[in-house]
C-alpha cells in the first residue's frame, strides 16, 4: 500500500485516484499492479513462514467448538456492531435507535440492527389476542385474525423504510460529528412478506366515496397515519415477516403496514385497525409533525416520497485510513420514486466524478450498493457521493437544497454528504467550501420530530 505515485498501470476515470469501477473484474486479482492493495497482506505471511503456521495452531483448532444453538448470534467479535439509541427523557419510549450502516455491508438490514423510531415504548402483543379491524366507508366490515391472515396469499418485496426525519442533522448550522449510521441511519432495508392490502380492501368493498385510508397502531402511542385511497390499493401491503422469520416486536410485531417508498411514519407498526374515509385524519404526525414551513411562507405538507439520496458508509465519519494507497469507497442509494439509475463519486471535492458499480439486482424502493476503487494520495481532500434515480431526479448539494426549501427544514434531508479526509488519514463531515465549518461540540447531534 506504499505506493502513492500516479500510476500509469491502473486507469483514472476521475480526478484524485479514482479508478476503474471495473478494475478487479476486469484484471483479476493476479494482476501485478493489484499488490499495491494486497502488499500488507502479503508481508505478513511471508513474515511467517510455513512450518511455523503450520504448527502453531490457534486454540480453536485444538478442541470441538460450541455446541448447536436455538436461535443464532453474531460472533462476540462483532459486539460494537450495535445500535445507537438517543431517547427523549420526558416522554418514555418516545426516541430512535439508528442502524449501524458505516459498519454493514451488502444491502440488507439484520432484523437485530434495523432501526427503531417509536414514539411509546414497543407494545408486547399476543399474535393470538390480535385483532385488525377494517371498516369505514366500506360495503361490508371486516375484522381478521392473525390465523385468518395467515391463510391469505403473501407476497415479497425487499423495500427500504426511511424515517422522513432522518439525516437532519444536516439541517443544523455545523456539520455532524456523528459516524454516518448515526446521523443518516433512520434508513432500513429489509424483505418484507404479507398480503396485498388490495386484496383485503377488495374483500371489504370500497365505496364510491372512499379516498384516504386511516392506519392505526396499537401501542400506547395510538399511531394514526392518513395514506391516499390510490396508494394503498397500489403496492401496499401488510407484513408479518421481516427477512424470512416473523417481525420483531421493534419493526411491529405481528403486523404493520408496508407502503413502499414513502416516508418511514406511514408505516404503521402493530397495525390494528384501517378505516376508510374521504378526508385525512390530521393527526400530529401530519399537521404538528412531518410538515414544514418553506422559503414561501406555505408549508409542505403529505410530502409522502422519499427523494433520492446517497451516502458513502466507507469511508466515512471517525474512520482512519492508516496509510495512502489502495481503498475501496462504499455506500448505499436509494429513492421512493423506483430504481437507483447511477451513483457518481467524487473524490475532489465535486471537481470530477466517477461512475460508481451498482450491485446487481438493483431493485426499486431498495437500498442499492455502489463501489468504486480508490488509490488515496495521503493528501487532504474531501469524497462525496451523488444518486440519481430512474426519474432523472439528482441528489442536490446541500446549498441547492437549502435554497429550495429554506434553513427552516427539518424533515427530508438528501443532500449529498461530504466527507473530509485529512492528512493523516482521519475522517471527518464537512459542508460546502464556502460554507461556516464550526464543529458542534455535541457528539449526539441528531435528533428526531
Ligand atoms: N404504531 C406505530 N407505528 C409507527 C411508529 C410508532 O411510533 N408507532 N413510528 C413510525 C415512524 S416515525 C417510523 S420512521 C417508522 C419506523 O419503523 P421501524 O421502527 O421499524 O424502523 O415506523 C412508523 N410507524
Ligand atoms: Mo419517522
């Protein structure tokens, strides 16, 4: 990894040391100039020679392991992979735990690690003594029983849930110092099965003047959310399982509402009644929260969509590249309004950019891997990512988003994050060159509505 030269042997596609998305692929790891990547490793085994690893053997070699288990778990190697919960004092059970994305990889959430956003604690309820009622202006009611759910032709969909108040740390007036899933990880992906909510509001008969559905958890909380009579007879669907195994109790245990694409609040958890109206509800989370006031003076309001965002998860915030050469720069892109169509990713500070690697299947309302190699100089300079989803819609900079929605924002952050790599290799966010830089000196910088 010394070699910091410009090398003529692999091909720039950017500024800075971006190189080929296609490099490995392409060249194989057989490839002579790929030891700037694997010299590390390859010093360290000849520093040990053959005999010697051969005889030595690790402990865990020497003895049978564990025994079977009922229910797996992550290596106790692996126990900083966690959560990060900021809850508010005053109101119990009313907070966020963000998901770790600067320390996963591929695109889907473990259920353990998928984040939380529950405004009273997380019900414990008894699948067998739940019920979900629907009714309203509906030809006929209709109450269902988890077991009569169970009997109902179900459906996959690998879809992300994004919170409409995450990243909005990016709102204040200083960068976040949080790592990156702990200021944009109220973002989630996961493959969710259940029953087509159409099929159910079939059954129940819509009337002429059904517009808005009513969706109603049953935590103490009491959740309602309006959704649009459209949406709902779309793609939205009720879950029971969350990657393969029935939801966790945190996700919404034994059912909740998927509708995908839209912000994370419409989907309620623990659901338990749909009422079909002609008029929104206008309960807090429609009216007090999840609005916002604009340069305008109006405010915006049923936002619903999440916009095309990115994030580089590596490198990124309070990492250390240890030495200049060879990196792989990682992250993951989304959109509500279908499929990721490209991620671009600069490493000049938005002079150049670089097409980045989908990972394939790139899938609609889903997290979407990109990677890009990178050989790193040991200069300062700053990396950031782009997404652009198959409407053509652009993830703005942070100043283009600023000016269209006003400094009063708080909701629906995706701007494009900057990240600052110094010297000596720290990781740090930054905004806008031209933008204040004062750091806030609050570790825990992100908050929720
Ligand atoms: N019943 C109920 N549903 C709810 C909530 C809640 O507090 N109660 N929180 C909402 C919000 S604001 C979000 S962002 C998502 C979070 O889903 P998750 O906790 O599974 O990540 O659930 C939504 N559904
Ligand atoms: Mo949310």
């Amino acid at each position: 990894m010394t070699d910091t030269k410009h090398n003529k042997e692999f091909e720039y596609v950017a500024g800075n040391g971006l190189l080929d998305r296609r490099l490995f692929l392409k060249r194989g790891i057989q490839f002579g100039t790929i030891t700037a990547l694997a010299s590390t490793v390859t010093q360290l085994l000849q520093a040990e020679t053959e005999t010697a690893f051969n005889s030595a053997r690790p402990p865990w070699m020497t003895q049978p392991g564990k025994p079977f288990s009922l229910y797996g778990k992550p290596s106790e190697f692996e126990d900083d992979v966690v959560r990060f919960p900021t809850q508010n004092e005053s109101v119990l059970g009313n907070g966020v735990s963000w998901s770790p994305l600067h320390l996963m990889e591929g695109t889907i959430t473990p259920n353990g690690l998928h984040f939380e956003r529950h405004h009273n604690g997380i019900p414990q309820i008894d699948p067998a003594k739940h019920k979900l009622l629907i009714h309203g202006m509906v030809k006929q009611d209709l109450f269902f029983r988890m077991e009569d759910l169970y009997r109902y032709p179900m459906q996959s969909k690998i879809c992300f849930i994004e919170c409409g108040g995450n990243s909005n740390a990016g709102w204040n007036s200083s960068p976040s110092r949080s790592e990156a899933g702990y200021f944009n990880g109220m973002a989630s992906n996961s493959e969710w099965t259940g029953v087509p909510l159409k099929v159910l509001l079939a059954e129940a008969g819509l009337k002429s003047s059904a517009k808005w559905l009513i969706a109603e958890g049953a935590d103490a909380f009491n959740m309602q959310m309006s959704i649009p009579i459209e949406k709902a007879m779309d793609d939205a669907f009720l879950a029971i399982y969350q990657n393969g195994e029935k939801i966790r109790p945190e996700q919404g245990y034994p059912l909740r509402l998927i509708v995908p694409g839209w912000e994370g609040v419409l989907n309620v958890k623990w659901l338990r009644r749909l009422m079909i109206t002609d008029r929104p509800v206008m309960a807090r989370n429609e009216t007090s929260r999840y609005t916002e006031l604009q340069p305008d003076g109006k405010a915006r309001q049923f936002t619903f969509f999440i916009e095309a965002k990115s994030l580089i998860t590596s490198p990124s915030a309070n990492m250390l590249l240890k030495q200049p050469g060879l990196y792989q720069i990682t992250g993951l892109a989304w959109s509500g309004r279908g499929k990721i169509k490209k991620v671009d990713i600069s490493a000049d500070d938005g002079k150049t950019w670089a097409e980045a690697e989908l990972q394939q299947p790139v899938l609609d309302r889903a997290f979407t891997r990109f990677r890009l190699p990178w050989q790193w100089n040991g200069k300062k300079t700053v990396i950031k990512s782009r997404a652009m989803d198959e409407t053509g819609y652009v993830q703005p900079e942070r100043t283009e988003l600023i000016k269209k929605r006003g400094k009063h924002g708080f909701y629906h952050y995706n701007a494009i994050t900057n990240w600052q790599i110094d010297e000596d290799g720290y990781v740090s966010h930054v905004y806008d060159k031209n933008e204040n830089q004062t750091l806030s000196d609050n570790s825990i910088d992100s908050s929720w509505d």
